[in-house]
C-alpha cells in the first residue's frame, strides 16, 4: 500500500496491526449520513491517520445497506488515507452475512449478552464466514453498559470482562480483536469514568490479539493515553460525534434563521471534523496513514 495515490477500504486487521506494533490506537467513529463520513474523511486525510467508519445496527435501520456501501465505496475513491467500514455491535447474524455481502471489511460479533459458550460458538460461526472472503471480525467479552443504565459498582464490576476466560474465547473464536469492558459505558457519563487498569493489564497477559476500549467519549484524555500505553489499539467513539452535529445546528438556528439546510450541514461538518481531528491526535494516529 505505501506510496499508492487512492488507499482502498482494509480489513481492520490490518490497521490494528500497525497500531499494535507502533504503540498507538486506530481511531473508530460512528457515523450516519454524508456529513459524518465526509468530515471523518477530511480529518483522517488532514492528520494522515488511518480510521475505522463504523455503522451500528441502528444506523443500518435508519439508511440501509446499499447507501452505506454506496458512501463507503465514494469514499473509498476520493480518500488518501487507508480505512475499514466495519459493523458496530452487530447481534444479529442477518446483518453479519449482509454486511460481508454489501463491501464492509471488518464486523463486531457482540454476544456479550450470550452465555459464555454460545457467545463462542456464534463468534466462531461469524469468524468462518467473515475470514472465508477476508473480513476482519471483533468479539466482545464481558457487557460494556450504556452510561445512562443506573447500576450499582459490584454490577459494574460482575459485567466486567475476566481475564480467566479471554486466552479461552480468543482461541475458540479466533477473533482478530476483542472488545473489553473495563470500567468504561456507552453515552454520556455521569462523573468521571474510573477505568479498571489492572484487569486491562491481566487481560492483556492472556492474549495477544489487538484490544478494543468502547464508550470513548466522556474519557478524560490521560485515561485514554494510559489505556493505550497498556494494550488498547481500537479506540470507539460516537456520541461526542453526534453532540458536535446537533449541537451546532442547534446553536446556528438559534443566533439566525436558516432555511436552506448545505450551510447548516456545513457548520455540522466542520464541527464534527474539529472533534474528529481531536481523537486522531489522542489515540496517536496521525501521521501513520502512510506507513501502513
Ligand atoms: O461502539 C461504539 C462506541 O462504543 C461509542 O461509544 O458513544 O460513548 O462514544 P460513545
Ligand atoms: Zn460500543
């Protein structure tokens, strides 16, 4: 790939290699129309960085398979920087055949509301089919909460991945990435997160496979800096995406009356690609796109 002028979509495997040798964490960012691929675009190409676009079972539901695959392979054209189109928490195994189907190089299995054996044994299938056509696919182990689920610290902690059963699931699956739940939650948080540091570390005794931190918005940035340095290479981030859309749509209106909406999306765009830019310099990815 180096020195090549368009970079194709990837496996995700392939950057979370490099940022595993490397030291540094491939930003992934949920995204669900134009102006959120276009601004992840422009920031992964004005900092050089590689990135995962993802597109969530919900998203999937709001603009279907074929405009998803219609986006990616547009940007795929245009972008100079490498990046995979990878399925965010895919549950159902419709959705898994569908994506491989319809150009994503990289899917999420999440089983972690399965028991243990039956979230191996759907990983596994999920793992055959995607690695037959090259397909990258995450697995997850233990629950990552919504930061809105009111639950108390021991059911926080018993949700927990354990790092007894990963060498295990990794294994059996043969997964190339596995989600952890460390202490952090999707959503807004309601004080600081307090991240599980030491289960990271023994986690990351148990495998070798690249590890994935959910629930990245809300992170103070030295928590995230620290997680990094101790094996995370996949950082996710989706709401501080859709506060910086909203909530500058929300402020132009406001101050002025606007009825033709390519300006309004425009200040969305530039909003999100500000915040986009942020987390590529914090997971350490700038620069690296054409080293890959
Ligand atoms: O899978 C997606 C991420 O975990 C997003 O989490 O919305 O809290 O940033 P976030
Ligand atoms: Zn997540």
């Amino acid at each position: 790939m180096k020195g090549e002028e368009n970079m194709p979509l990837v496996p995700a495997a392939c950057l979370l290699k490099h940022a595993q040798k490397n030291a540094y964490a491939v930003p992934a960012f949920n995204f669900h129309d134009l102006v959120d691929l276009q601004a992840i675009i422009t920031a992964a190409q004005a900092e050089a960085a590689p990135v995962i676009l993802m597109a969530s079972e919900g998203t999937i539901r709001f603009a279907g398979f074929s405009y998803i695959e219609g986006l990616a392979s547009a940007a795929a054209r245009e972008a100079k920087i490498p990046f995979a189109l990878h399925l965010d928490h895919g549950r159902e195994l419709d959705n898994i055949v569908k994506s491989v189907r319809h150009g994503f190089t990289s899917v999420m299995f999440d089983g972690s509301h399965l028991a243990f054996d039956e979230n191996i044994r759907l990983t596994s299938w999920v793992v055959d089919v995607a690695h037959r056509v090259g397909i990258s696919v995450e697995g997850e182990l233990g629950q990552i909460p919504g930061a809105e689920d009111d639950i108390s610290v021991s059911a926080k902690e018993a949700g927990m991945t354990d790092p007894g059963l990963v060498a295990e699931y990794v294994e059996k699956t043969g997964v190339d990435a596995l989600a952890v739940a460390i202490g952090t939650a999707h959503g807004l948080y309601k004080g600081e997160p307090k991240l599980d540091f030491p289960r990271l570390e023994a986690i990351r005794q148990m495998t070798s496979v690249p590890l994935v931190l959910h629930g990245g918005t809300g992170v103070p940035d030295a928590t995230v800096r620290q997680a990094i340095s101790l094996g995370i290479c996949k950082l996710n981030v989706g709401t501080d995406l859709r506060l910086a859309y909203t909530g500058s749509i929300s402020l132009a209106l406001r101050e002025q009356e606007i009825h033709d909406p390519r300006p309004l999306l425009g200040i969305a765009k530039e909003a999100v690609i500000e915040v986009v830019r942020d987390k590529i310099r914090l997971c350490g990815a700038s620069n690296k796109a054409h080293a890959i």
